[in-house]
C-alpha cells in the first residue's frame, strides 16, 4: 500500500519538512509520482527513512549516513569516532550536572566558575572576575591553585576592597595595601606559577598577563586600582626581599 509524504513521514516518527530536506540533499530518493503529482512512497522508501533515521539519533552526520548503510571501508572509522564524541560530550553533560548541583547546592551564582567551591564563590566580585579569566588562559593544571588563591581571599580582603569608596582616603588605603601586598607576596612566594607560567597558559604569557590584569581592574572605581597598583608594587619588594634572604640563608 502506497503512502503519501505526510504518512511515511509519521510512520518514520519524523516530520515532512525533515524528509524534503532528505531528498534536497540526496540522501532519501524520491518516489514516482502518482497522476495529480503527489509522491507515492512505497516499503523500500519506509525502510531508507527508517535506517536514515536510526543513523541519525545515534548521531552519525548527515554527509556520511550513505557510507555508513553501505557499510564502505571507512564506516568503523566513523563509528569510532562518533562514539570519541558521544564519550565526550557525556562527559561534559556530567560535569555540567555536577556544577549545577553545587551551584543548587549551596545556593551560588550561576555564572560561578565550573570547579570552584563555595569558599571562592562566595568572593568578591573583583576576585570571581580574575578567577574567571584566569581558568581558561592557565588550564586545569593551574586551576587548583587558582582556587586556593580564590578561597584564601575569602578572610575579608576582597570584601574591604570591594567597599573602598572612590574618595577614600590616604590612611584607608594605606591599610589596604599593606594587607593585600602582604597576601599577595605569600602565594608569589609559595606557589611562584603566575610568574613564570609558561608551562601552563594556552595563550602567550604576555596577552594573559594582559587579560587577567584588565578582569581585576574592570571592576574597580579609582581607590581601588590605586590600592591593587600600590599593593602589587609593594608585594613585589617583599617576595625579592624574600627570595635574597633566602638565598643568602641557602649559600651558607
């Protein structure tokens, strides 16, 4: 018994604009026509649809669905990476899950960045901005020890940062610098990577430094650069004075 577009098409559970794009490209071929020139698809038609459409929920690209039900030479190539894909993209999913979860979990922003716990998420904005941009230049090699800065800062010196007026004064600033230039030095001392981190940026060191540098100030009114310019002065003299100092201590 013949069928007409609309019925093939719901017997294959698909719809008809699906099949004419089919036929466009020349992966399902068309049917004679009866008299009053409406096509008239027979069981062969039904089968093609069904297998085209089989191929098409496990995902096989519509430019290689005709290889692949011929069976040619390069159909175990295309199955097996086909199946690379799916194994990625499940991982992806999963890891996107996991993320949502924590983020319901512990009733973080959303745009909280993938692999950061509460402690960091729950930072200032000025810190959640540099965190971001730091995660893709650095990669994962580097992301636990973004997190360990992100969450170190957590002790209140983003938030005071972050409440630093745009006139605050000399002693208010003053205050700030000192503190901030005294934790910035200890992770330069202790994890020294964002100063020489050749070995894990995906981008070149200068572009990154760039980057990450315009994410902290983007935030930031005129006290605050003024704070973060002067504390990351300061903090550099203390990690070389550090760094002497041990090596004397070293040569001895």
């Amino acid at each position: 018994m013949p069928w007409s577009t609309r019925e093939v098409a719901e017997l294959a559970g698909t719809t008809v604009n699906t099949l004419r794009h089919y036929h466009r490209i020349g992966l399902l071929e068309e049917p004679e026509r009866r008299y009053n020139g409406y096509k008239q698809y027979e069981v062969q038609h039904l089968v093609s649809l069904l297998r085209i459409r089989r191929l098409v929920d496990l995902g096989v690209p519509l430019s290689q669905i005709s290889d692949v039900i011929v069976c040619t030479e390069g159909t175990p190539d295309t199955l097996r990476e086909l199946d690379r894909t799916l194994r990625e993209t499940i991982e992806r999913l999963g890891q996107a899950r996991a993320d949502i979860a924590g983020i319901l979990r512990d009733s973080l922003p959303a745009v909280v960045t993938a692999d950061l716990d509460s402690p960091a998420a729950r930072s200032s904005e000025s810190e959640r901005s540099t965190v971001h941009v730091h995660t893709q230049p650095y990669g994962a090699l580097a992301l636990a020890e973004i997190q360990k800065l992100a969450e170190s800062g957590t002790d209140g010196l983003g938030a005071a940062l972050d409440r630093l007026a745009p006139d605050a004064d000399e002693v208010d600033r003053r205050r700030l610098v000192t503190r901030l230039a005294t934790k910035l030095a200890q992770h330069l001392v202790d994890r020294p990577w964002p100063e020489a981190p050749a070995t894990h940026l995906s981008n070149s060191y200068h572009s990154t430094s760039r980057t990450t540098a315009e994410a902290a100030r983007a935030p930031c009114n005129p006290a605050q650069l003024d704070v973060l310019h002067r504390a990351h002065n300061v903090a550099r003299d203390l990690v070389r004075a550090t760094r002497e100092a041990n090596r004397i201590v070293n040569a001895r």
